[in-house]
C-alpha cells in the first residue's frame, strides 16, 4: 500500500505585525499552510490568535528568549537581558552567552515556563509543540534545561532543524544552527520528545524559496536522511539509524509576509530590539519587512507546488495529528526491529561515493521504494567484513519475513553477497558485467532475481548463463523529471557555468560564443575521460559567416586579416566534471589541460544539473555503460546529447533518433560541425524534443512498479511457497 510521507509546513513568527499575520492566514486559507508558531510577546499576538481561530490554523508555541521584552520581570531573568534595556540579548548576544555558559538556568525556565503559561492564556490550551525563535531552544545547553519542563507539560515534539549546508557562502549561523542540532537531537530523544525525520527551511529561505528548489530540496533531504551506515561504535553491533524515529514527517519551515516601508507599519510590530536610537526599537525589523517575505507567501499559494506534493504522496499534516499518529503506532526505530507487523524491509547494497552513477540510483531507488517499503541503504565502502556483518545482522534482526536485499553493481555485490544464504536481487546495470562477467556468474546464479536496464545485457546474460528466464527482467532507470525542471536548453541565467568559473576554469572574459561540451563522468577508466582531448586541442576554433559555421581546419588558407575581423569565433571548451576515482589517469589527464580542455573539481547534483543547462551538448565516451543516467538528465533538462557508439548508448538513442552517436574522435568534431552549422534551423530543437519525449517514457513511477512486481513476489512466496523461487545453496 501507497505509505504518504507526512509533510507540516509551518509558518514562524505569528503574533510578530498584523501584516506578517494576514499573510500567515492567506498561505493557510489559500495554500498548503498547516501550522504556525505563536510568539507570544510579539505586538499583534492577541489580534492573531482571533485570526488563526476563526481560519482554522493550528497554533504551537514560538518560544523567545532572544529578541524584545520578556514575559517575565527584568529582574528574574537577569542573564537573559541587556542591563540597561531590560531586552533580550538579540539573536547574536544570546547564542554567545549561552557558547560561553553565561546563562542562567533557572532564568530560561522562569520565562519558558511564563511564555507556555501566557499561550496558554491566549489559546485556551498548552501547546503541544515548542521551536524556537532564531533556534534558540538548540543552543548550547539549552535543550538540557527545556526537556524536563516540555515533559512537565506534556509537550510531545520540538523542531530539530538538521538540514544539509553544503554550499562553502551558506551563512555561518546556519551552520551553527545545524551543528547545535545534531548536540541537541539526542538530549531530546532521551526525555522522550520526538521530532521530524526531516526538515527543510535554512537552504530555501526567502527568495529561495521556489517551487523548483522545493521540489529539489525535498526530495534531496529525504534521500540524504535515509542512508544507513555502519556504527563504529561497539556497542553490541547495535544498528544505528540516521533518523531518530521512522514516523516519516518533514517539516518545511517558512516565513510568509508582506513587504513594506511605512515608519508608522514598521512601529506596529515586532518586540523591539532594546538598541538605543534603533529606528526599529520597539517595532520590526528587517527581516519582517523584506520583500522575501512576499516571495515566499506567493510560494505557498503557488497551485503547483500543491500538486507537486500531491503527487509525491506528501501528506499535509498538523503538529497534533503527525506525532499522534507517530504515538499511537509506536513506530520508533529502536522500540520496533522486532515488531513483526510492520512493512517489509528493504536493505539497497550500494557504493555510496557522492556524484557517482551508483550513488545517486541508490538514492533514487530508496526514495521510490519508500513509498512501499522500509528501506536502508548499506555502503559498501564501510569495509567488506562489517558490511556483511550487517547484511545478515539486519536479516535476522528483522526476521526472514520482512527483510531482502536489493544489491546495485553485481561486481561489488561479489564479497558480500557470495556466502548469504538468504533472497536477494541483484542489479547488472552493464559496466560491472561488461568487465567481471565470470567472477559475477556465482552472485548472479544465486540471485532470486537479475534486473538489467536494457535488453541487450539482457541478452548478453543469458547468453552466458543458465538462469530460469522468469528470474531476469529489465528495468530501464528513470528521469526525475521535477527535479531537474526539465525545459528548453539555456531556459536558466548563466550564472554559474559560464560566468562564475569562467576566469578559474575556463581562461576567457567571454563565453557567451563558446560552444561548451559537458562530460560529466567519475575519473576512471571505464569512462575514457581522455578519449576526446587530442580532438579538442586541436581543432577548436569555429567562423560564423552568413549563418554558416566554418570549422578553422578547412579555412586555414584564408586571410589572416579576414579571420581577424570576425568577432563570432567560437571555440570549443570541453569540461570534465566528476570525482577522481584513478589517481594515475586523473595526474595523465591534468597534465593535458589547455585553455580548452578542464577538469572541474566534483559539483553537488543542482549544480551539475546547472551546468548541463548551460552546455551547448552533453557528451558520453564510455567504453561500457548499463544506461547512463547522465544521459537521461541531459535529455530531459532539454541539451543535445553525443554519446560514444557503444551497444548500450546505441540501444538508448536509437541510432541517432534522440542523440547523436560518434566511433571515433574525428567523427564526433563532423557530427559537432553537423550539430552547429543545424542550430540554426529546426534540426537541433527537433532533436531536443524528440529526447524529451522518449525521456518522458521513463518515469520514476514506471521503475518503482517494476521492482514492486519482482520485490512482492519473494514476499509473497515465503508466505505461500509455490516452488518457484532458487533455493540457495
């Protein structure tokens, strides 16, 4: 059954202006607004408790000890406020004092327990829910004096904003911010205050917040949450699991508002910042009135990010109903391994090496998998002895009937998998069996299932092995088609691969007439990284004349004067981006690099996903594939794809009906002359289309129901044996 993922998206700050109010009230009425934080020393606090009543929005509490006037006396919370102004410290004085143990415990449960006994005053009832205002709850030492008095009143859940910053410009408080709430998970988790498996809000803040980056981040959380790994530890071989509970709920937090500049509105709100001669003193700052609060109401309202969700099978939940729920079925991980009646489990064996093939396929299938399933994905890099310690510890830790193992690259299954006993489905995606195909002929007889991605391994398999043909199926992989926003070549700013590391990586003021190719491969020898650079280095240069692309190698002979007096001379800039997994072929090819050829240093998938909008052609010079999810991606984003003419690139274009294959370095610089000299009529946007509608046949929701299929029918047979499953050896 279809298991929805629980999603609350709660708006911060209510009670703070009646203007940040009326839009917290229309992104719930008009949008997919499920909850908001009540700060109960804002100005508007009691004029927006009677708005969110009569618009049905459920409240939990937004505890301040940061910003404006307590709730308590001055004089008995001495070290949370300045001397002189009686305020709180401010954001940046509080989470120094509290780095340096300069506040008083007692003084942070005197107004803790004055703030959760005013919204009670104002509700009608004590909140189930607490987070902090500018995460306050989470800093140091605080989350040791909160938990016992959120038990003391029975507030069940807390915000633990552990969201992945991975860009070096993320700003520094952020990364406190997430630093603090890995300290402060498990003090929380201790006293029985649970939290989401996920959350969103610090990476999509403001103008950030988008329809396309919250349909990137969120699925990005959600599979980056999920890995399982190897404790370290050893503590009885006890399991670790990344998420503190397996509830799976994500909060996305957000700040609706309406931006403004009126001194007479800005006096309105806000709890004063206690600055002498701050014009906000007693009014708002900001960060209220900025027009990213508008950005971000209009992102709530937006109907497609509405569908978005709705078609994920994200469920729009409250505070209330996400952990009664979580309670009542007492799904915490460490309670349940061995409750029987839980749903099947699903264990991915997987080399997890970031921005590689087989991670992000991993990824992929642990998100379209959930939606059935428990999944873990094991990484196989954490050595061969625990994580087939941990194969079979998660089999019978969660009793034959539940657990199996989908095992990605039979090549690397091999040490793992060639003494367990138990029911596994292997993946030979191409490249491991093209290579290994005689060491990988034990893992695959064994396997109750062998799933190839096109038919040709198919077939080069059976060819090979004697297998029972009802236990090999294909699979094609699939396109996130939402993640990658997929639509018309250069539909983007160039503001990241053609200008940003113009200077460092490509040695030109001017890109704009380049023609950029794209390899985007991991630095090994499967991928042939060097296949195309003598061709680059030396037949680079392109004269547009009359709509015609000469190349220079056939006007050699012309004038210099003439070439001179072009300005549209084009060059080829080929650009290799992926992690070095060959040291000595990484040194060979740094050795070549020229103006024209680069290797860029491993980028996060939006970014590669960025550059392939940018490139003028995608390019593949693999020695063997299985089917290229680089590809795939560059169809649907909508850039033109040449491919090496191997037999899976072959079967995946079609003989040149979706892409464009070359045999041999001199014939891909034809086919390129080919392909610029046609952009300028319909040839190339013909041929973009044309992949875009082949890419649309492979969706996520296709594969997820292939692997459904073969998954349910181990499951079942356990159950109702019918002989037709491989007995293991």
């Amino acid at each position: 059954m279809l298991q929805p993922i629980n999603i609350i998206i709660n708006a911060d700050d209510l009670g703070y202006h009646h203007l940040r109010d009326d839009a917290i009230i229309k992104a719930k009425q008009d949008g997919i607004l499920t909850s908001a934080s009540l700060m109960v020393n804002g100005k508007s606090v009691i004029s927006a408790v009677k708005k969110a009543n009569n618009a049905n929005l459920s409240m939990v509490l937004h505890l301040n000890i940061t910003e404006g006037k307590p709730i308590s006396p001055v004089e008995k919370i001495k070290s949370l406020v300045q001397e002189e102004s009686k305020y709180f410290l401010g954001k940046q004085g509080f989470w120094e004092a509290a780095s340096c143990n300069k506040i008083d415990k007692q003084d942070v449960i005197t107004e803790t327990i004055a703030q959760i006994e005013k919204f009670k005053a104002l509700v009608g009832a004590y909140p189930t829910h607490v987070d902090g205002h500018q995460h306050a709850h989470i800093a140091n030492g605080i989350p040791d004096i909160l938990a016992p008095i959120f038990n003391k009143y029975n507030i069940k859940s807390t915000r633990i904003p552990r969201e992945v910053i991975a860009s070096s410009k993320a700003k520094l408080f952020y990364k406190e911010v997430v630093r603090h709430a890995r300290i402060a998970l498990p003090i929380y988790k201790s006293n029985n205050i649970t939290t989401t498996s996920f959350f969103i809000g610090l990476r999509i803040m403001g103008a950030n917040m988008t329809y396309e980056n919250i349909v990137q981040t969120s699925r990005e959380t959600c599979l980056r949450e999920q890995i399982m790994l190897p404790n370290n530890n050893n503590d009885n071989n006890k399991i670790r699991n990344n998420n503190n509970n397996n509830n799976r709920t994500i909060e996305l937090m957000c700040h609706p508002g309406i931006s403004f500049n009126d001194i007479n509105e800005i006096q309105n709100g806000g709890c004063g910042s206690g600055i002498k001669d701050d014009p906000y003193d007693n009014g708002v700052d900001d960060f209220c009135i900025s027009k990213d609060r508008e950005i971000e109401l209009n992102t709530l309202i937006n109907v497609k990010v509405k569908e978005f969700l709705q078609s994920e099978s994200f469920q729009l939940c409250t505070w209330e109903n996400a952990f009664a729920q979580h309670n009542n079925n007492n799904n915490n991980d460490d309670n349940n391994y061995n409750n029987n009646s839980r749903q099947n489990i699903i264990n991915i064996l997987s080399d997890m090496t970031p921005m590689t093939g087989n991670a992000s396929t991993a990824l992929r299938w642990r998100y379209i998998l959930s939606k059935w399933y428990k999944v873990r994905i094991i990484d196989t890099r954490q050595g061969n002895d625990r994580s087939e310690f941990l194969l079979n510890t998660y089999y019978e830790f969660n009793s034959s009937n539940t657990s199996l193992v989908l095992a990605l690259n039979a090549t690397k299954s091999i040490p793992f998998m060639k003494n367990y006993k138990h029911e596994y489905v292997v993946i030979a995606g191409g490249t491991d069996v093209n290579h290994n195909l005689g060491k990988c002929k034990h893992v695959l007889n064994q396997a109750n299932y062998i799933v190839t991605f096109t038919n040709v391994m198919q077939n080069k398999i059976r060819e090979i092995i004697d297998i029972n043909s009802k236990n090999i199926v294909t699979i094609p992989q699939s396109v996130d088609l939402l993640s990658i926003n997929a639509g018309g070549r250069h539909n983007n700013n160039k503001n990241w691969f053609r200008k940003k590391y113009d200077d460092n990586y490509l040695n030109n003021n001017n890109t704009e007439n380049d023609i950029l190719i794209l390899l985007p491969a991991g630095i090994r020898p499967v991928k042939d990284p060097g296949y195309l650079i003598d061709v680059v280095n030396n037949q680079t240069k392109y004269i547009v004349d009359n709509n015609e692309v000469i190349s220079i190698d056939v006007i050699k002979n012309i004038n210099h004067q003439y070439m001179k007096n072009k300005k549209a001379n084009r060059k080829i800039k080929l650009i290799l981006i992926g992690p070095n997994r060959d040291d000595a072929l990484y040194e060979s090819l740094k050795s070549k690099e020229t103006k024209y050829f680069k290797i860029h240093p491993p980028v996060q998938r939006e970014q590669m996903l960025s550059a392939m909008k940018e490139a003028d052609v995608v390019v593949n010079t693999s020695v063997s594939e299985g089917m290229s999810g680089a590809i795939l991606e560059a169809m649907g984003i909508g850039t033109p794809v040449m491919a090496r003419n191997i037999p899976a690139n072959n079967a995946l274009l079609h003989k040149d009906k979706v892409g464009i294959l070359f045999s041999t370095p001199k014939d891909f610089h034809e086919k390129l002359h080919h392909l610029i000299i046609n952009d300028q009529d319909n040839y190339v946007d013909d041929l973009i289309q044309r992949a875009k509608n082949f890419v649309n046949e492979y969706s996520m929701e296709k594969e997820g129901l292939g692997y459904l299929t073969i998954l349910e029918s181990i499951f079942d047979e356990r159950v109702n044996p019918r002989n037709l499953k491989k007995q293991k050896v």
